[in-house]
C-alpha cells in the first residue's frame, strides 16, 4: 500500500487520478477573491502606430 496502490489516497495523488477516496474540489467550497478591494487602475488607450508602406 502505498504510492503504486491506485486504492489508496496517496496512489491517487501520485497517479494524478480522482475517485471516491480522493472526490474534487467544488467550485463553490472555494472562496473567490476580492479583486474590488484593490483601487482598478484606468488603461490607457493604445495608441495606433502609423503602418509602414509597401516596398516594391
């Protein structure tokens, strides 16, 4: 038992599997983080460089 048991929680993480023994993270049991309490910066527009011409 250990991490060639694909059984186990330890052969499950080292065979980068998921199951009954090792279940998912919900998307909701994960708190989401607060990107508000930060100031948003303003972006400046980006300026258009003028386009090169055609050689011939």
């Amino acid at each position: 038992m250990g991490k060639g048991d694909i059984k186990t929680r330890k052969g499950k993480i080292s065979a980068g599997s998921y199951g009954v023994l090792r279940p998912r993270k919900s998307k909701e049991s994960i708190a989401p983080v607060a990107k508000a309490a930060a100031a948003p910066k303003e972006k400046a527009p980006k300026e258009a460089k003028p386009k090169k011409a055609a050689k011939k």
